[in-house]
C-alpha cells in the first residue's frame, strides 16, 4: 500500500509544474481567487494533457503497479485540493499575524 501512495504522489509531484506555471499568468490578470480556482481546474486540466501527449508511456508504469489512469487523475487532483488548501491556510494565517 506504501508503494502506491508513493507512486500516486509522485505523478502528482509531475503535474505541479506546468499547473502552476499556466495558473500563475493567471495569477497576474485576474488575483488570488482566480488563482486558486485555476490550479484545481485549467491548471490541472492542461497539466494532465500534457502528461497526456508527452509522456503517455508512463502510464504503462503506473498500470503495471496496478493503479489506473483515472485514480491518477483523482489522486491527483485531491493532493492538489489538500496542497492548496494548507497553502491559503499559510498565507491567511501569515498575512493576519503581519
């Protein structure tokens, strides 16, 4: 069970990258909300269409650890809710403390 959960939070380490960086041009237009709300849905769409067209055969990897395309797909999604959920934690807490 230890091995999946690494396995299902390294693909979600792979997804972060390109999440942030499309979440962050958002970021710039349109604020904070827009930013949160562009990492759990553009962000993370484009992150895993680009996983998808460039690095397809990485699944092969993943299916013979028996973990499916979709449980990558939510696993990641929910690391990525609870992620940005302790970040805006840290940044609330932060911004009222100074």
């Amino acid at each position: 069970m230890n091995r999946k959960w690494s396995n299902l939070f390294e693909f979600f380490k792979s997804t972060l990258a390109i999440n942030f960086a499309v979440s962050f041009f958002v970021f710039l237009f349109g604020g904070l909300i827009a930013f949160n709300y562009s990492v759990l849905t553009f962000g993370f769409a484009l992150s895993l269409f680009f996983k998808e067209v460039n690095a397809k055969n990485e699944y092969v990897f993943y299916f013979n650890n028996t973990i499916s395309k979709i449980q990558l797909w939510v696993y990641s999604w929910f690391f990525t809710f609870v992620f940005l959920a302790i970040c805006s934690f840290v940044f609330n807490l932060i911004r009222k403390l100074f």
